[in-house]
C-alpha cells in the first residue's frame, strides 16, 4: 500500500531545470520534487509520495485529510 502524506508549499526553487518545494508536514520541512505537478504554488497543499508532489490539494481537503490521519493515531 502506498500513502501519500499532505504538506505546505512554503518556499519554490528550482533544481538544474527540477522544479522543488520545501513543504511543511506538520512542523517537520523537506525538500520535495515537484516535477509531477509543476504548477503548485507558495502556500498551497500538495500530496507528497515517497519525496515527490503528485497532487495539489485545496487547503479544505487538506485539513480533511490531516483530521482522518489523527483519528487513524487515535486508534486503538
């Protein structure tokens, strides 16, 4: 199974060519690729797999998704 985490594009750069993003997941920054879709932009939420953006997500999504992630800790 895959799991794709959301994070916020705080900071877009560029790699020889390679568009990049350092996003935020809770506190915790990476460096992400954002090769997949280049079109995210400062302050949006992107689903991030394995060091790399393949979604751009609104920011409601987002806060769903996140909600869903700390109900599933919660669990017993």
């Amino acid at each position: 199974m895959c799991l794709g985490v959301p994070g916020k594009v705080l900071e877009l750069t560029d790699d020889r060519g390679t568009p990049m993003a350092l996003v935020d997941f809770g506190g915790v920054t990476r460096e992400i690729c954002l090769a997949y879709v280049p079109e995210a932009q400062l302050g949006e939420y992107v689903i991030v797999h394995a060091g790399m953006a393949i979604q751009v997500l609104d920011e409601q999504a987002a806060a769903e998704t996140l909600r869903l992630f700390e109900e599933l800790g919660e669990a017993p």
